[in-house]
C-alpha cells in the first residue's frame, strides 16, 4: 500500500489538498475542519476505503460519478521509469 500524508499538527502542510466536486478544481486547505462533502481530501484517493466513506456524503449523483472518475484515474496513473544499466 501506498503511503498516505496524515495531519502532523501542521494545517499549512502542503499537502492538505481537496477536490472540489462542484468547482472541478484542487484545493489548499489551511485547517483540519472537516470539509464540506463536496470537497474529497485527496490523502482519501489512497484507500479505497476511505474513499468509500467520504463518496457516501456525497448527494448528488453527477459529482458522484466525477469523484469515482477521479479516484479511477489516480488508481489507474501508470508513471513511466526507466532504468539504467
């Protein structure tokens, strides 16, 4: 599995980063209030079932689906290497 950032104490962290369903955009957040439903951490992409969880406060259907697109392309990402002899 892969690793996932966890909340240090640090609400700037740079990787306090949301989806925003209705805005179709990323997000800094700067706190650890929990985020409107419409906003997915991203640290949730992770972890399927996390990702579950959150997807179920979601009530629209549309941005349903655009969260499970979303989730679908970051667990589909291939990242291409190359290595040297």
């Amino acid at each position: 599995m892969l690793p996932k950032w966890k909340p240090d104490g640090d609400p700037k962290s740079l990787w306090n980063i949301v989806y925003d369903l209705t805005e179709d955009a990323f997000h800094h957040r700067d706190d650890f209030a929990e985020p409107p439903a419409t906003q997915l951490p991203l640290r949730f992409l992770l972890d399927a079932a996390e990702f579950v969880v959150q997807l179920e406060r979601v009530a629209d259907e549309d941005l349903r689906q655009r969260a499970k697109l979303l989730y679908n392309r970051f667990a589909n990402y291939q990242i291409a290497t190359m290595r040297q002899r």
